[in-house]
C-alpha cells in the first residue's frame, strides 16, 4: 500500500507538484487564521491580566446625588464606608488581598508643601490663611492628604509603575500600627528629607481638635507621570503632596476607627468580577444602593470587544480556508481520479479491498502533505510575522485615533510600505510582545490536525463516489 | 457434490435496463466447472460471453440465482476475499497498473493475494521470462511496452497469484500466432498438470478449438457445444 503511494507519487509528479503548491497555500492561510486567533486570545488575556481584577467598594455617588435634598451640603448626603461593611467582603471567595484606604487632609508645620500655582507661591502664609478664611468652604487649608493603607503593595500605581519607588521601601501590612509613612521625591528634596527623617503632620478633628502625629520616612518613590497633575484647586489635592501611612494613623489622624475612604478587593482572576458582585450583593448586608462595587472594567469590556471581533474574525476565515481548501483539494482529487478509475477498477479485480484502495489515496496525499507542512512552518512563520505587524499597525492608527495624536514614527511606518518593508516584516518577529502571533506548538499541532482534516475529507469523498460502484462498473466507465 | 466442481452456475439471471426495456443477458443459466480443464466461452458479439466471466470473477453480483465455488456461494464468501484468493483473471485490455513496470505489476498482485515466496521479485521475473519477455522489457515502465507484451505481463500477473481458476477475456488478441500459441499451451499446462479450471472467452476458433470444452451462450442459457476427448 505504502509502497504503491510512493510509486506513484513518483510517477505522477505534474500531478504532486500541483497538489504540493495546492496545500502550501491552504496550510499557509490555515497558519494565518490559526495565528490571529491565538493571538487575540493571547491578547485576551494579557488584557485580562494587565487591567487587573481589583473591585472598590465606594459609596454610588450618582444615586448619593439623586437622594440628596436641595441645597444640602454633599458632605452631609455622603456617607462613607465603614470597616464593618468592608471586613464582609474580605473573605469572600476570589479575594485574593484587599486594601482599606482612609484619605485625611494634613497641614505640617515642619514641612512645606510643593506648591501648586505661583501666585500661591509668592503670597505670604498670612496672605493665604485670609484669602482661605474668606473662602473657607471653597478652599482646601490642608497642605497634604495622609493616605492610610492597609497595604501598599497592590496599588495600581506602583503595579503600573506610574510611582516608581527610588529609595527605602513600600509600607506592608507590617506596618499597620507603625508611624512609617512613604513619600514623593519632589516633596523629599524641597523639604530636604530622606529616608529615616520624621516630621509631624496635624489634622483637625469635628471639635477643633488638633491631632498631631511623627511620622518617620522609610520610603521615597518617584511619579513617573504627569497625568494626574493639573486641574488641582489645591495643594492637597497635587498627588506630589501625598503622604502614604499605614491604615491605624489615619485612622487617628482622621478619628475614626469606624470609616475608611474606599476598600479595594484583589480577586483572583477578572473574569471572576461579576461572580464576586453577585456573591456579595447575596451574602453581606450592604446596601448596594448606597455603595458600589466598581470593578472599573469598561476599558477591558471595550478592549475585549474588539478583541472578540477579531477572533471571530479570525475563526470565520479559518473555516472559509477550510472550507474551500477542502473544496478545491476535492475537486482537483475528483479530477485526477478520474483518471484514476481505471486503477481502482484494476486495484478492486486484483481482490484489494475498498479500505486499503482509499488508504493508498490517503497515503499519497499524507505524503505530500507532510512535505507541504514542513515548508508551510517556514513560510508560515513569515505569513504570522506579516500578519502580526498588520495587526500592530491597525492598533497603532487606532490609538492614534482614539487619543487623536498623530505619531509621527507609526503614520511613517504604516505609510511605507514598500516590498522591502513587507520583507523586513516577513524576517523579523514583531517588536510588540502583545501581538505576539508567532507559531506556537499548539498552532503546530492544529493545523496537523486541519490538514489531516482536510486530507481525509478529499480523499474519501472522490473515493467512496468511485468505490460505490462495482468493479465492473469502474472498469466498463474507463473504457466508456 | 462432485469433487472435481470447483464453479457453478446456479440459476443464474443477468440483465440491463435499456431506458424501459430490460435486455436479458443470462436467463436461467447452469453450468459446472470443473478443475483440470480448460473451458471456451464462443458466440457473437453481445451474447454474453464476456458478462458470464465477470460474473465468475466476482466483478458483479446475478440479478437471480447463485454462483459457487467449490460449492460456496461466493456471495457468501464475500466478493473481495473471493477476488483476492480463489481467482485471477486476464482481461482483454489487460488491466496493468501504469506507474508500474511488469515485475511490479505482477509482485503487486501477489502482495494483493498474501502470496509470500522468497526473492518476490525474482519469482515474478522467472514468471514474465517464462511467457517470453526480457529482463529490460520486465523494468521497463508498462505503458511502453507492446500490446502483446502488456498482454503477456497481465497472464503473468494471472499465473503468479497461483489460484485454482483462472478467467482470461481473449487472452491472444494482441499476440502473433507464434506466442498465441506459447500461451494458449501455458493455459492447457496449467490445467492439465496443475489442476486448474481455465475458463476463456475468445472469438478464435482455433484457440476454442483447443480447448478442452467449447461452451456457447444460446438464449441466456450456457450450452456445451463441442468436447475434445483427450
């Protein structure tokens, strides 16, 4: 058997060549599709992934809003979390960690705040203690926000590397009854501190009352950006400004030991955010219609809408290669075994069974298709490199849509490309690592599998219509 | 049962539709073959000579009736083990694989056959010099030998499967006397000194007339016509 399929792929060569070039295609098209859809579901992920899986438990303003009677301060239509509300949630399944965060604005008599507008600058401290006085509602007197954490080592800015620390280190959970706190570079350098210094920082409580409390630096990190900064109607407000503490001397700081700002839930897995709102609005008493669980998954909903798209995308043009690979691999099958009646005639008089007639045919397209596979793992690693900087240059011009910045270096890249590029494209593995479509042993194994697929479906479909008719019927049919 | 039956026609019916009419073939035909002898299949064009062989080589199921070898219903026996062990055929227009030379054309069959014999592929070339071709003609690819050579490496084929009936379809059309004559003895030796049933459907009368029963289908019906005495 094995040795007739070998002989006559050697005698028919037109015929194998043609078959050859045929499944090069089909398995280079199946690489390409195969490829985009691993890719977005690589992408899916690292989507899933680089967007987080953190749930704050915060008070619904919107609803806050619509509840609040005319002319009542927001401050007294606010109610804000409680520790009891939040500890409900610290358990439950998918939370991986969690995060309290008390905000409380500061003043410090031992350090200056960086300041926020010139003519703040220059005014004298009297001159802006009356300029507040006049407007005391408007204006925050408060230099610095004392940030209290459960932990620092979740937070998405550091995660982000939006703050990178410079020196000292990040507060833990260890430090939740200590005085350390952690401080911005710009802060420590006007201030002319570093790691190991104190300084104090005052609160006012709902009586008047100043609470005072040391608090010793052990770390300084660096703002890598400056998003966050402008628009401030405050120094406190300027995240420069920020003092990072532990949860207990904001607390103080703060006197409460009942209320914290917002509580972030660390889950597991995103794709565990809606489990986890459900499993909370069953099991804890919290009115949600007060409070929220704000997964802030719009972008990832949006991200992975596209990202979908593609795949679909991707998984309709794989079966349309499929599809019509199969159909044009049988058709040309049917048209060559037409010529072949004559053997499977002379085959099924010899006494050779109708199972081992096909598995001949199967054979000989398995050989061709195994020559076809091993050149379509080169070509195909280009068609992916290809196809991979394509979708790197269609995300490029939609970023630069959507942020509505030309960048000069991608409209350049998109704009020329010229046969060189295309090859420079084929050779060289994409530079983004998230679009990552290289060939994959998974991708290898599946297109083994379709092209195995389609091998079979085009060798038994013209086989059974030849083997359903007796031989004499074959044989009478050649030499009609 | 007689022994010495090794093909029987059994009641058998063949016919094909002609757009309504339906064009009887065989109707009610009997007959026994026996081993050790060799068989003519004569009669015009058309009668149904070459229908009664493909019937007998299992290349086609009877509308009615039964065909046996050596007394099984070759029905029964299953039509593709009854090809592949019990029969060989020689067919007019030879029926050689193409991508194949004559030695192996006829190691294929024997492959097909389960036949195992040491050094297959000298066997088959001592089979194809034995009807008269040479070593060169033996590896030369099939399509570009002559009519009577491709003739003589599809009787070799028939020969090397070693069965116990052999049906050829005018197995000396193409050959010149001379080697018509070489053949038609291999098929009497066969017979006679290796106790097969050779059955031929041939138009000469002379190569009928060495046969040792001369059959004609008259009426859908298989009739002995002559008988040599030997």
């Amino acid at each position: 058997m094995i040795k007739n399929a070998i002989l006559s792929i050697k005698k028919n060569v037109g015929k194998t060549i043609l078959l050859l070039v045929l499944m090069c295609v089909i398995a280079n098209l199946v690489i390409a599709g195969l490829s985009i859809k691993n890719a977005t579901s690589k992408s899916m992920e690292q989507v899933r992934t680089s967007l987080g899986s953190d749930v704050t438990l915060t008070y619904n303003m919107q609803n806050m809003m619509k509840n609040r009677d005319k002319g009542e301060a927001m401050d007294e239509v606010i109610s804000p979390v409680t520790i009891k509300m939040a500890d409900q949630l610290k358990n439950l399944t998918y939370v991986k960690s969690y995060n309290y965060t008390v905000n409380v604005g500061v003043t410090s008599d031992d350090i200056d705040p960086v300041e926020v507008s010139k003519s703040e600058d220059s005014s004298t401290n009297a001159d802006r203690k009356n300029f507040m006085g006049d407007m005391p509602k408007m204006m925050d007197q408060n230099d610095f926000t004392v940030v209290g954490n459960t932990t620092m080592e979740n937070m998405s800015e550091f995660l982000n590397e939006n703050y990178v620390l410079k020196s000292g280190r990040l507060l833990t959970q260890k430090d939740a009854d200590s005085k350390n706190c952690v401080i911005e570079t710009t802060l420590a350098s006007d201030n002319d501190l570093k790691v190991g210094d104190t300084f104090s920082v005052t609160s006012t409580n709902a009586d008047n009352e100043e609470i005072i409390v040391k608090l010793k630096i052990v770390g300084i990190y660096t703002m890598q950006t400056n998003d966050q900064i402008g628009g401030m109607m405050s120094n406190r407000q300027n995240p420069i400004n920020q003092i990072y503490t532990g949860l207990t001397i904001a607390q103080k700081l703060n006197d409460s030991t009942t209320n914290i700002s917002k509580a972030i839930y660390y889950l597991d897995d995103p794709e565990h955010i809606e489990a986890f709102k459900a499993k909370a609005k069953s099991v804890t008493d919290i009115d949600f219609e007060t409070y929220t669980l704000d997964a802030n998954d719009q972008v990832y909903q949006r991200s992975i809408d596209s990202l979908e798209n593609m795949e679909q995308f991707a998984t309709i043009f794989l079966w349309v290669v499929i599809g019509a690979g199969s159909a044009i691999l049988c058709l040309i099958l049917i048209l060559t075994m037409r010529s072949r009646f004559y053997e499977f005639g002379v085959f099924l008089s010899l006494g050779q069974s109708k199972i081992k007639i096909m598995l001949q045919q199967l054979f000989e397209i398995l050989m061709i298709a195994v020559v076809s596979f091993g050149i379509s793992l080169g070509t195909g690693k280009m068609v992916s490199n290809v196809v991979s900087s394509m979708l790197e240059s269609t995300q490029n011009s939609q970023k630069q849509v959507m942020m509505e910045m030309p960048n000069e270096k991608t409209t350049e890249a998109s704009s020329g490309n010229t046969k060189q590029d295309l090859f420079d494209k084929a050779m060289n593995a994409p530079t983004n690592s998230e679009l990552d479509v290289s060939l994959t042993p998974q991708t290898v194994i599946q297109l083994a599998e379709i092209t195995g697929l389609i091998c079979l479906v085009s060798v038994v479909l013209p086989s059974i219509y030849i083997l359903r008719l007796s031989p004499r019927e074959i044989l009478v049919k050649k030499e009609g | 049962m007689d022994e010495n039956v090794i093909l029987t026609f059994e009641h058998v019916d063949y016919y094909y539709q002609d757009g309504s009419r339906q064009v009887n073939i065989l109707k009610d035909a009997n007959y026994s073959f026996e081993k050790g002898k060799t068989y003519a299949i004569v009669g015009a064009s058309g009668s149904g000579k070459t229908t009664s062989l493909v019937l007998a080589g299992g290349l086609d199921k009877p509308k009615e009736g039964h065909i046996l070898y050596k007394g099984e219903d070759i029905a029964k026996i299953g039509f593709t083990k009854y090809r592949c062990l019990d029969v060989s055929i020689v067919f007019q227009s030879y029926n050689l694989i193409t991508y194949m030379n004559a030695v192996q054309n006829v190691v294929n069959a024997m492959d097909i056959a389960h036949i195992k014999v040491p050094h297959k592929n000298q066997y088959a070339l001592n089979i194809l010099k034995e009807l008269g071709l040479s070593e060169e003609e033996c590896k030369r690819d099939v399509r570009k030998l002559s009519g009577g050579q491709q003739q003589r490496v599809a009787i070799a084929r028939a020969m090397a499967k070693d069965v116990d009936l052999i049906l050829c379809d005018e197995p000396t059309g193409n050959l010149d006397p001379e080697t018509s004559q070489g053949i038609i003895q291999t098929f009497i030796d066969l017979a006679h000194l290796k106790n097969k049933c050779v059955i031929i459907v041939t138009h000469s009368k002379e190569f009928a007339n060495c046969m040792d029963i001369q059959l004609q289908i008259h009426q859908g019906k298989l009739e002995k016509i002559n008988e040599c005495s030997q």
